[in-house]
C-alpha cells in the first residue's frame, strides 16, 4: 500500500508541475579576412559611368525631405534618396566626392564606393551582427569593424565609433 501511495503521489508531483526545457541554437557563417575579400570583391565594378549621377555633382538644397543626411566630424556630409540603393558624399563646401552603391545579397550587404571619376575607391561587407570589413582597391584590408571597435590588418585596436 505504501508503494502504491508514494507512486501516486511523485506522479501527481511531476504531472502537476510544468516542466521547462530550452533549445538553444547556435550557428552562423564565421567571416576570415579571406573570405570576406573574396566575397567583397565577387562580380564588382571596378568602374561606373557617372553620366547618370551628375545630377549629384553639386549638393543642392531642395533635394530635401527627400532624403536622409549624415554629417560627418570633418564637417562632410553623405545623402542617401529614400528607396535607393546609392549613398553620395560631399566635401564641406557641397562639391560630390564618392557615390556609393549598396549590394543586397541573401546574408550579407555589400557597399561599392567610387570617386568622381567612376572608379572604385573601396568596397564594405557588412555581415550583419554590426561587423564590416573595409578593403581598399587593391583587396587591402583597411578596417574590421566589431561593433565599436576598429581593428586593422594586424588585429590591432585602432579605434572606437558609436
């Protein structure tokens, strides 16, 4: 009798107390330099006609709402048109320095940036989880960013950004 009242009682203990189990899944594509240059460099445009972006020569105040603004310490500036996938950069007096050209793919982002002339200046992978990788036009690694720390090719801290 008491194995039949102690087992009637730990199962009424267990079926009456919730039990709480978590599954934690862990993962996610691990960028070296390596690959994340060879990935910022696949199909790229190492020059663009800029015949269609002269409109952007010269900063002009009624490009207005239209558009988001970011200044910068050294007094430029970049506008970005709502729902375009182009960034321009303007030295302090509204003269166009860079157009950038954001690259959706399916896990990653990528930015071209290219001088006034039509070339490229440098290419940005941003892989989310607020970390880049910046490269030079010559696939030099110019700055990995982890979210607000800058490291260069050494791994070296060489800055912070908020």
């Amino acid at each position: 009798m008491f194995r039949l009242l102690f087992t009637i009682t730990i199962v009424f203990i267990l079926w009456g107390s919730p039990v709480f189990s978590e599954t934690v899944l862990t993962g996610g594509i691990t960028y070296t330099i390596s690959f994340a240059r060879k990935i910022s460099f696949r199909n790229i445009s190492y020059k663009v006609k800029m015949e269609s972006f002269y409109k952007y020569k010269k900063f002009k105040k009624k490009f207005g709402s239209k558009y988001i603004k970011t200044v910068f310490s050294d007094n430029t500036f970049c506008i970005t048109p709502k729902n375009s996938m182009y960034t321009y950069y303007y030295s302090e007096n509204g003269n166009l320095i860079y157009i950038e050209n954001q690259i959706n793919e399916d896990k990653f982002i990528r930015y071209a940036r290219y001088d006034i002339n039509g070339n490229l200046d440098s290419v940005v992978l941003d892989v989310g989880n607020n970390e880049q990788f910046v490269f030079d036009v010559n696939k030099k690694l110019v700055a990995h960013w982890i979210g607000k720390n800058g490291y260069d090719e050494n791994g070296e801290l060489f800055g912070t950004r908020d």
